[in-house]
C-alpha cells in the first residue's frame, strides 16, 4: 500500500431540518390547535484514530465526504427525524487542520476515541414550540440551521518514541531490521527507504518501545535536495533522536564528522524545538574497520565533531553493541514518560518534622 501522509478534504455536516406550521383538524374537534413539530437535526462528522490503518490514501480520492441533513417537522405532532452522523477513520498521530483560519480541529492520538470535527445544525422550531396561553394559533415557524463546513488538512505524524536521523546509506534501515520486527527494504544504494518505517523493539515481555525510521537526509535538503524535508514531521512526537553515522564510507574521500554537522544544520533549519531534542550519536558499521583501528577512529570522530553527549558504538549488520543501546533508550523512554513528581505541601509535614522545627 502507497504511504500517504497528507491530503485536503472537504467535510459537511448536515443542516437541520425546517419547522412545520400545522393546525389539528379532525371530525367533532372544532379547536384542535397548533400541531407542527420540530425538524430533525443534521448529521455530524466525527473522526477516530485506528490503530490498524498507517496511511491517509484512504482520503487521497475521496475528496467529498458529507453527513445527510435532517428531515422536516411534520403535523400531528410529528418532529423530524435527525440525520445519520459520518465517522471518519484516520490512523492514530492525524493533526486535522482548518485550512481557512489554521486553526487545528482535532488532533487523533488515542485510538477509538471519536472527535467531533464538524456539528450538525440544530432543527427549526414548529408552530407547536410556540404555543402558548396568548397565542392560541401560532403560525410561526424557523427553518433549520446550517451544519458546520470546513476545508480540512490532514496531516500525519506518526507515534513513536524513538527516531532514526542519519545520511542515505547509514544503515538506519539495517538497525531497525536488526532490533525489531520491521522489515524495511535494504538495499546497497541511497534512498532505498523511500517512506517511514515503524519496529516494535521488545525489550522484555511487558516492556518495548517504537521506533521509526525515515528517509535519509543530506545537505541542501531545505532547499529540496533529495527527499527534501518532507518526512521530518514524524520525528516530532518523539522522545529521542539517534544519529546514526556511517564511520566507513565507501568513498575515502568523503568526511562522516561533516556529514554530520550538515545534518544537524539541516534539522536547525526545519524546527528549533526538534533540533533541541535529546539526540545521542550512534557509530554504526564498526564491523568494516579493524579492530586495532576502531578506537581510534571512534576518539577521533568524536574530538573532530566536538561531541559530549551519549555515543554508542555498534554494527547493525553484525549485531555487535545493540543490547547496550537499546537498554539505554528503554531506561530513556521509562523516564521521560514518568509524570513529574509533585512539590511537598508545608501544610501536610508529618508530625515528627513539624516538631522538630518548632
């Protein structure tokens, strides 16, 4: 299935129906009174996350999507009846966004959880609501309101806690093979990750975290060099960034410590809050230099990249150095998602503190 992660839609949802002006009028009832009842509300759009869906190419052709309106009040005291509600299943991480005025309607991060996106307009009043001890016969009568119309965006972000940065090339797909289930395309040319990728990384049996993995990002990218910037949107919901270097070009020529430096240069230019992200550096295809050579590169990659954070040192493709780093990302992970714990109020001090202070 084609990954889609943006498409435009129009959403309506269904006007109310019209009042009806009605009199009773029956055999031997010469006085029967006002009996037009009320029109039926319209329809609503409602959107909910489904976690079985991972692409918006559902919306990619279906452009349209419209909630019936409600029907007309009727006499005897009938009222009409309201419209059937639409629910629009998306994938779990959609920003749905008002086109128009920017504004962001409804953002799907818990699944089966439906969202209201566009209301249905209320029923006209029938002569019967207007009945009363002064005005015996009414003939009034509202039509129904308007539903709510929008031109939407829908944008997806996908939900991960971990994501993969790194050049073409740097073995981001080989790693995310190697430590989860995910079977992207691998491949010995650049670009063979054409669209995310999301693993399950099962650190015990009630422990795990997700990754994703993107397309490969080079220099020039903000001005749409290679795949652009275009993916970079589902590193934003994540906890942590892992800067995946490749420390044995094929080419002598070519420099990882700049490559390096253009990446990150590159995120500054797409998102200050992503560039501020926790991000450690991970040296991969360590298996392709020798043994005797291996800490010295490593010092001097690091020294050259003027680098204090966490740096881990592994082979994806030989399964060296994994373990390590993926304990660490799950103690990460662990602790960011903790809720932070609350201050201590004076008012509640045990009775021994209290004491002791006095």
């Amino acid at each position: 299935m084609k990954f889609v992660d943006e498409a435009t839609i129009d959403i309506a949802a269904g006007h109310g129906g019209a009042g009806c002006a009605s009199f009773r009028r029956e055999k031997f009832i010469p006085f029967g009174g006002p009996d037009g009842g009320d029109g039926g509300r319209g329809g609503s759009v409602w959107a909910v996350a489904d976690r079985n869906l991972n692409t918006l190419i559902d919306y990619r052709y279906a452009r349209r999507h419209e909630a019936k309106n409600g029907e007309s009040g009727r006499g005897a005291d009938c009222f009409g009846a309201a419209g059937p509600d639409i629910t629009l299943r998306m994938p779990v991480g959609t920003i749905i966004t008002d086109l128009e005025t920017g504004r962001v309607l409804a953002e799907l991060i818990e699944p089966d959880v439906p969202v209201l996106i566009a209301k249905g307009g209320d029923g006209g009043f029938g002569n019967l609501h207007f009945k009363s001890s002064t005005n015996r016969a009414p003939r009034q009568k509202t039509p129904g309101w308007p539903g709510e119309a929008y031109k939407v965006k829908l944008e997806l972000r996908v939900l991960a806690d971990v994501g993969l940065l790194g050049m073409p090339n740097a073995g981001k797909s080989t790693l995310i093979t190697a430590i989860s289930n995910a079977r992207p395309k691998v491949a010995d040319y650049p670009f063979t990750t054409l669209h995310p990728n999301l693993g399950v990384v099962r650190v015990a049996p009630e422990k795990s975290f997700v990754v994703a993995d993107i397309p490969g990002l080079i220099e020039g990218a903000s001005e749409g060099a290679g795949l652009g910037h275009q993916f970079l949107r589902h590193l934003q919901r994540t906890r942590l960034l892992l800067h995946i270097v490749d420390l044995a070009p094929f080419d002598d020529a070519v420099d990882p410590v700049q490559q390096a430096k253009a990446i990150v240069e590159e995120l500054r230019k797409y998102d200050e809050e992503l560039h501020a992200k926790p991000r450690w550096l991970v040296l991969n295809k360590l298996d392709m230099v020798p043994e005797d050579e291996r800490a010295k590169r490593v010092k001097d990659f690091v020294k050259r990249y003027k680098w204090k954070g966490p740096v881990f040192e592994i082979s994806a493709l030989a399964r060296e150095g994994l373990q390590p780093l993926i304990h660490a990302i799950w103690e990460h992970v662990v602790a960011q998602s903790r809720p932070p714990m609350p201050e201590p109020d004076p008012r509640f001090d045990a009775p021994g503190e209290a004491e002791a202070g006095e």
